[in-house]
C-alpha cells in the first residue's frame, strides 16, 4: 500500500481514503484546495495501486496497516479521516479499532457489514461481482448505463474504464465480499471527537441498511444528506463544497 503525502510542512494530518474502482488520484482536484493547510495522507489502497500491484486483502487489514503507518510516522492523533464507500467501511473498521486518536471523521456513503444469513450476503457479492465484472469485459457502454446518479463526463468514464482495466478480478471479489462481510466489535467504543456519515439523497434506498447500522453503532453520529450529486461524486464534480464541509466538520 502505497501512501501518498502532500502538504508534509503542515501539523494538521487529514487521512483521504479513496472509494472502489477508483485510484488514489479520485481526489486529484481536492489536493490542491487543502495542501496549503493540511498534511494530507492518501494511500493507494491494495489492489488499487499501480506503484505496488497486487490484490485487494480486506478492510480489517487495510485499516490495521494505515494506522500502524501512522504510529510509525508519529501521527498518534489526526484531524480528519475521511472515506468514501469502500474507504468509509475502512474508516469505520479504523474508528473501532481505537489505535489512533481523531479528532473528527467522515463516512460519506460508506458500506457497513450485512446483518443478514452468510448464504444471503455471498449471493449479494456474486451480484455485484457481476456486474462491474461485466463492466470490465464491455467497457465504457455498460459504465455508461452504470453511472447515472450523477452527470460524469466521456473523460470521466474513460477514468473507471482504465482503472477496471488494472484491478484484477480477485480485486473486484475481494472488495465487495470484504466491505460487505468485514467484522466489526458487537460494541463499537471510539476515542473519535466528533463523526458525521455522508449520503446524497439520491442513494438514501440504497443506503438504508448502511444508516440504520450507523445510527445504531455510532449513535452520536450526525448524518448530512446531499441534495444535488450522487453517490461518491462530491470530491470529482464539486471539490470546493468538499472541502467546505470538511472543514465544517472539523470546526475550521
């Protein structure tokens, strides 16, 4: 996994971590809004990394080596972490964990563990297995039909075409038998000051499972709900307005 930083003169550590079918550059247009005045550190998630190619390995593991890295960069406490979809279960496997003091934390659209028959949840990953496989076999006319929630442009499907092109199909597995399956204690305790979980009005069926287990697990929480974009697209089409709510929930 490799970890990309930008800002390193900055005290202020926000984590960034990238959803599915997307490389660490998703955040391309947010870097240069925020290294001014923060040290950002977005890693390469496995199985998304063209530096160190490999297969994705799980969201424990991931969220166990992202916090060991930053014990060993001396970064116990951090300002911000942020993840989208698949990184947002990493963020709420990183918040269980407790290794790392944050300050405040964002799960914008993040996937938590089915609550369902373990027969029921592999059928589910077989399904959307399926689907974005298909995707990597027909290319950018079933991405097309795909990404709807939002207005992305040719160059923008032409991004998710090139990235499915070099995940494997361990990858695309992996990751939604691990976001949809990942353990989580039966007690969720968190040294996090303050957690908000983000979703654009548009998935709010599709997120619905995801909500209730939030509210449940983290019953501070506060939710934000996204008139105007669909899932995961507020950091690519609008990187003024993410930034400007993720310094709103910082407190900035």
């Amino acid at each position: 996994m490799t970890i990309h930083e930008f800002g390193k003169e900055n005290d202020k550590v926000i984590v960034l971590i990238h959803p599915s079918l997307v490389l660490w550059d998703y955040f391309e247009y947010v870097i240069p809004l925020l290294q001014d005045r923060y040290h950002l550190v977005i890693p390469a998630l496995p199985g998304y990394d063209e530096e160190m190619p490999g297969d994705f390995t799980s969201v424990e593991k991931i969220a166990s080596e992202l916090a060991v890295w930053l014990i060993r960069k001396g970064y116990s406490e951090i300002e911000c972490i942020y993840g989208c979809s698949m990184g947002g279960s990493i963020v709420a496997r990183f918040l269980a964990d407790r290794k790392i003091s944050v300050k405040s934390a964002v799960m914008d659209g993040g996937i938590t563990p089915y609550q369902l028959p373990r027969i029921v949840t592999r059928f589910i990953a077989v399904r959307d297995f399926l689907m974005v496989y298909m995707g990597k076999l027909g290319g950018i006319k079933l991405l097309e039909k795909a990404f709807t929630s939002d207005e992305y442009s040719e160059e923008d499907l032409k991004y998710v075409g090139k990235v499915l092109k070099f995940i494997s199909a361990k990858t695309i597995w992996r990751t939604f038998e691990s976001c949809n399956n990942y353990d989580m204690p039966e007690t969720i305790l968190t040294n996090c000051h303050h957690i908000e979980y983000w979703y654009a009005k548009t998935e709010e069926k599709a997120r619905k499972w995801d909500i209730g287990y939030i509210r449940k697990q983290f019953p501070d929480v506060v939710f934000r709900v996204f008139e105007d974009n669909g899932h995961g697209g507020l950091a690519i089409l609008k990187p003024e307005r993410f930034v400007s709510e993720l310094e709103r929930t910082m407190g900035e």
